[in-house]
C-alpha cells in the first residue's frame, strides 16, 4: 500500500537555495595537566570569522530595508557556511516569520478568512491544526515550543505595517509595548504540556489583545495556528487558501502565470529559468535576464516579495515587466497570464549520435512525470538511444509516488525507498517490479540542490548498482510531508509525516546521495527551455557523456574479443 499523503516538498523557488547544515570542528588544546582547558582559535578560522561578521552585517542591512524575501535567502546561504552559530539561526527564524507574515497578507483569501472569521471560529481552526499536528507529525511535539513561536509570532506581526493596517490596529507604540511586557511575563511562568493548554495560551492573549488594544481575537488565534506549525521544522508549515491551492497546481503540473522561476536578487527578480511555451518563453525571455520593473512600478522602491506578489494574477489579465538582459539593455515586455503546464522532463534529445548517448533534464516530480518519461524513453529508444543520462540537478522533489514510480520504470526488484514514521501507518517499503523495466545503461546527475523525491531516485539507483551517479553530494533532505486541508477554513498545513531511508538503509537526511563519480568544478546545468545544447559549458555533462563513450567503448570492444 502507498501513502497518498506522502507529499516531499512545496517547490517554492523564489526564496533561493535550499538551507542546509553540515558539521564544523572546534579544537580544544588540554593543558599538560588536564586540568585546565582553552579553545585553541587556527590562524585558518580568522577569515572565516570576519566572513561571519560580513554575512551578519548584509543581514542586518537587508532587514533595515525589510527585504525580507532576501534575507532569508541569505541567512539560509549563511547558515551553509557557519552551520554551528546560532545568532544565524535566529535571524533565518526571524526573517521566515517576516516572510511568512508578508505572504499571508498578501494573499486575499487568508485576509478575508481573519475579518470573517469569529474568536470561536479561529479557535476551531487552531485546535484542528493542533490536532493535526499530534496524528500525523513524525515525532512527538514540544508543546511549550508551538506556543512559544506562536507568541514570537504575534510580537513580530505587531511591528508589520501590512498587519497594523489590515486589522485596523491603532494603539500607540506604548500600549503595544505594555502588551508585550504582560504577555512576557504570563508566559514566564506558564508550562505549556499538551493541546489544551496551547490552546488556552492562544486565547489568553487573543483575549489581552483585543481588551488592549482593540485587536480582533481571530488576528492573533491565526498567528498562534501559523506558528505551532512552522515551528515544528523547516518544511512544516502553515498554508493559506492561496498557497493550498499553488501546492496542488504544483502537484498536478499546471499554474496560471508567466512560466518563469525566479530569485531575489540586489532589488530585482533573476530569471532562473522559463518554461517552453509559457507567455514568458513566447516573449522571448531568458535564464539570466532580470525583472527591473512590474507595471511601471521599479523594483528599487519596492521589496521583491511585493514585486513577485504584482506578476500574480488571474487568467487573461496583463501585466508589464522591465526586462534588464545580461549584456545592460533594458525592454518593456507586455505579457498576458495564462495557464501554463510544466513539463516534468526537458530537453530530452540524443547528445551523441555515434555512441547512442541520450539525455533528459527530470525537473520535478509531478502527477505527470510517469507519463512523461515513457514518452521520453520511447521516443529516444527510437533515436537509437543506447545509453541514457537523467539529470536531477536542482530538482527540489515533488510526489514522493512519482518518485518510486520513475525509479520504478529502471529497477526490477528490491527496494526503492523505505520510510519510518512515529504511527505505523506511515511506514512503507516501497518495491519495484520487474514489468516493464528499461535495461538501458543509466547515468544520473546531481548536485547540492538535488533534493527530497529525487534523491529517492538517485538514492535508489546508485544503491542498487544500477548506474552511475555523476556530480556533487546532493542537498540530503530525506523527510516526508503531508498536505492536509482543512475543515474549518480554506487552508491547510504541511507537516512532515516521516523519515525515508535508502534501499541499503542510510538515512538521507544531512547525509544525501555522494556521487560515484565526483565533478566538482560545474558551472550551471542544463536547461531544457533555453537553446543551449548539453555538455556546453557544463562540465558535469560532459563527463557523463565522456564516461557513457568510455563504457560503450569498453563494451563494443569486450564484445569483439
């Protein structure tokens, strides 16, 4: 049996890289004695330090500006490099719940759930959501830490002009601060045990706020209920109306939009890649190119949340962009949105005639993507497919199912994925079949971005042996998440429901899928939608390929003898 709650990841591109922490030594010099003890500082670590202080500073000057999008796609980058310092963490918790807050905002089916919805009806939500929380979350939750977070929640939403003014919130700068101080001092001396009492803590100060400073109790119940969630990890998390329904479009393959991915970058949005055939791929634009302007508004008065948050739109509405290529000209680019399907694969093509070496990018894993690849490898056996490359570089994942199945389509037998949850009925071994399997030597490649269903896919492949990785480690986020909507409201949470472990038993999770091969000099991968041929500028490939001729070679030549 499958589980059809096993949901990877929300692929949320526009926030940057994936965060991520590996282990760093300190060493501790004894005395010849051993009684005494000092941290022995390297000469090595001083750069390392002043880049700290460096990351910290452009942290800081990113939250001044209320970047917020921004500057958690630093402080996760950050947090790669100084995984041990805990002053990082806070400003990544604290530039999430900032973000977080400016997309719920922004989205008019929460603001429209806080004004309609009663203290009784919030509540409900809440207690749903909790109650979600203790059935499906993989471990047992820190009760005190879900209403602590819920509380640093409502601290933070007060210092948000976008919550002040939806909720009509006029009280002095005096009073909130009074507000704060009671509630600090109640939950000084509050224990927080079980579902009950989080709740009671939620309408204890939903209560306070509204008697004052005349805040309506549903405000800061939706905060508490945004918190428990998010605090649980990093993949868990609130989802409103708006984002429930981005998260099936993921799932199903199909958004209405433009057709591009996007990064913050230095008061502008970069074009990470376009969709072929989207309106933004008919317009003619491309990888690197970078959003300057949206409706005549530039992107240097305004944060990159609100300028993504102006391309959003309904079916058949326009929208203008300023458009700054990467050679320092400027257009104007009148799009229309509609509705785009993604391909799960790209790019599929025979990069080497002669040795009847294929590739294709796999981008996500979707509804779709089964389908898609039989397409695909139907389509290249044709060519004269003799070898195939699956590329899975940046993939951030998508259905754990799809997963197994394109694993599935390469494996006779054995194990493609296992996962381990704290109820039995989220755990799973997931097995492949002989029917239907492709013989066709395999290649895979990854790289740090690699992440939650495709290391699934690169994880089972490279543990039974059955082809050669190719790249860099991969990100090594090896949990599963759960969409669930809700009753009580048009929203919904992610939650993360289990662990999975490879076929041979590893644990993916800060460990990922180490290559066979190890490329470590790549400049960018492939990208189906633009007109770049594979192995151009791509170091990566073109020691896949190299290595599919050598193998190919090897063989012809061992079955001449």
């Amino acid at each position: 049996m499958r589980n059809p709650y096993a949901f990877m990841r929300a692929n949320v591109r526009l926030i940057g890289s994936l965060p991520m922490a590996f282990v760093v030594t300190l060493a501790i010099v004894l005395s010849p004695t051993g009684l005494t003890a000092q941290v022995a500082i390297p000469a090595a670590a001083l750069p390392d330090e002043a880049a700290f202080k460096q990351a910290l500073e452009r942290g800081h000057e990113l939250e001044s500006q209320r970047r917020w999008g921004e500057a958690l796609a630093h402080y996760e980058d950050a947090l790669k490099d100084h995984p041990e310092r805990h002053d990082i963490q806070d400003r990544l918790t604290r530039a999430r719940i900032h973000y977080d807050l400016g997309r719920r905002y922004d989205d008019d089916t929460f603001t429209a759930s806080v004004g309609r919805l009663s203290e009784r009806d919030a509540l409900e939500l809440y207690t749903e959501i909790l109650r979600k929380i203790e059935s499906h979350y993989f471990q047992k939750p820190d009760w005190q830490q879900l209403a602590a977070r819920g509380v640093k929640n409502v601290n933070i939403a007060l210092t948000e002009a976008s919550f002040l003014r939806k909720n009509g919130l006029l009280a002095s700068k005096e009073a909130i601060d009074t507000f704060r101080d009671e509630v600090r001092r109640r939950m000084a001396v509050t224990e927080v045990r079980n579902q009950q009492q989080a709740n009671e803590v939620a309408i204890n100060v939903a209560r306070l706020a509204d008697s004052k400073l005349g805040l309506r109790p549903s405000a800061i119940i939706l905060e508490f209920a945004s918190g428990a969630a998010c605090a649980l990890d990093q993949y868990s998390c609130f989802l409103t109306g708006g984002q429930l329904d981005d998260v099936f479009s993921q799932i199903e393959g199909s958004f209405v939009g433009l057709g591009i991915e996007l990064k913050a970058v230095e008061n502008s949005l970069a074009i990470i890649s376009v969709i072929p055939g989207s309106p933004a791929a008919v317009a003619g634009l491309r990888a690197g190119d970078r959003i300057v302007g949206v409706d005549g508004v530039s992107t240097t008065n305004i944060s990159t949340d609100e300028a993504a948050n102006l391309l959003k739109g309904q079916e058949g509405s326009s929208v203008e962009i300023g458009i700054a290529d990467g050679q320092g000209g400027l257009r104007r680019v009148q799009l229309v949105r509609r509705r785009v399907e993604v391909p799960s694969i790209e790019g599929a093509r025979i990069v080497d005639a002669d040795h009847g070496v294929a590739y294709m990018r796999l981008g996500s894993f979707q509804k779709t993507t089964s389908r898609d690849l039989d397409a695909a490898l139907w389509e290249l056996h044709r060519q004269g497919m003799q070898s195939l490359i699956v590329d899975v570089r940046g993939n951030p994942g998508g259905l754990l199912t799809a997963a197994v199945d394109a694993s599935d389509k390469f494996l006779s037998s054995g194990n493609i994925v296992v996962t381990r949850g704290r109820n039995s009925h989220e755990d799973f071994d997931y097995r492949a079949h002989s029917v239907g399997t492709w013989r066709v030597p395999l290649i895979v490649l990854i790289d740090g971005d690699t992440a939650s269903a495709s290391e699934i896919f690169a994880g089972a492949i490279r543990d039974h042996h059955r082809g050669t990785v190719v790249g860099q480690r991969s990100y090594g986020k090896g949990s599963v998440q759960g969409i669930f909507s809700l009753v009580t409201s048009k929203a919904g949470v992610r939650l993360t429901t289990a662990k999975f472990y490879s076929p041979s038993g590893h644990a993916i999770s800060n460990r990922g899928v180490y290559p066979d091969l190890a490329v470590t000099t790549a400049k960018k991968p492939v990208d189906g939608g633009q007109n770049e041929l594979p192995g151009e500028n791509d170091e990566v490939l073109d020691a896949a390929v190299q290595f599919a001729r050598t193998r190919l070679s090897g063989q012809m030549q061992a079955a001449a003898r």
